[in-house]
C-alpha cells in the first residue's frame, strides 16, 4: 500500500481553505483506516513522500509549459501526517518525481517481501496516485486504486482519473470495499 504525503494538505488546512477535492481531512481518514487494516493483517504498507534538496538541485530538469514552481514551500510540507506515521515496522520511499517507482527503492522493496498486489491512496489523484499506478502497472503489479482515499487539486482532474484511467490500469473500489475484501482473503 502507497499512501502519498498529506503534510501540504493538512498545511494548507491550517492556511486557509483546501483547493483539493474531495477533502482532505477525509482522505487522510481513510488512508490511515486502510494503513491500519493492512499492519493488523501483518501486511506492509509503504509510506511514499515527495520531497527535493534546499536548493532544488534533484528537482526533474525538462522543460514544460506550465514552468517549473519557484514558490517557496513552508517547513515540513514534505513530512509523513502524524496520523500515517509512527509505525517503525512501515516501509519509507521518498520520490523525486510524479511516480514513486522511478528514481527510489519502491519495486526492490516490493519484490523482495514477494508483493504482486498494491493499494494506492494518495495526492494528487491525477499526478502522484496516476503515475505511480501507470508504473505499477507496467511493472506487473496487480494495482487498486481507493478512489475515496485521494485527492486532488480540481474534482475534475479527480474525476477524469477515477473514471477514464483508473479502470485501465486496474481495479477501483472505496476504502471501504477494500477493507472488506482484506478481511475475508485473510480470513480463509
């Protein structure tokens, strides 16, 4: 199970009202629901952050329309939620790119504990949470998708991913539905 870095989210709560959709405070909810239905069956979750050097240096280099942010980002954006963290037993990648599989340990970590299925929750649905799952796809893992476990900067960008990409790449289900499924496969 990825869950992505809440810490701009909840930064932005405390900012002022949060531009991402659905909200936050929901996602991380369920995110940690999902966290502690998985430790309890005494499965691995991955705890996946973004973060870059000071001076921006690891920042990906390639030229794009929308430019490179030069906005300063507040102290701590980067950090795990207190909620999501905590738990020694838990897997740590820190990214540098969209996806948590290109440039980190994310595939290693995975195929060494024998891991084919995965459970993405995460921020932004259409970035992060997308292009993780596009390469989890490609590598070959089984992906799921806790659509209500996401969020993003529009509810249409959400949206467009949930219902148009998701579905090719995987399969989609609440936090809830995922749970269920978790506690009767670990049941048998």
């Amino acid at each position: 199970m990825t869950g992505g870095s809440f810490r701009r989210a909840a930064a932005r709560r405390r900012a002022g009202p949060d531009p991402t959709q659905p909200h936050s405070a929901a996602v991380v909810a369920r995110t940690v629901e999902l966290a502690d239905a998985f430790r309890s069956h005494g499965l691995p979750v991955v705890l996946v952050r973004v973060s870059f050097a000071a001076d921006g240096a690891d920042v990906a280099p390639g030229r794009t329309e929308a430019g490179v942010s030069s906005a300063q980002r507040p102290e701590g954006w980067d950090v795990i939620v207190d909620e999501l963290s905590g738990h020694p037993e838990d897997i740590r990648v820190t990214k540098r790119n969209w996806g948590a599989f290109h440039g980190t340990d994310l595939d290693v970590q995975l195929r060494r504990r024998g891991i084919t299925q995965i459970v993405l929750t995460g921020v932004a649905t259409s970035i992060g949470v997308e292009s993780t799952a596009r390469a989890a796809h490609e590598h070959g893992y089984h992906v799921t998708l806790a659509t209500d476990a996401m969020t993003d900067l529009t509810p249409q960008a959400h949206l467009n991913s949930i219902e148009r990409i998701f579905p090719r790449l995987g399969e989609t289900g609440t936090t809830a539905e995922i749970s269920e499924l978790l506690a009767k496969t670990r049941a048998v």
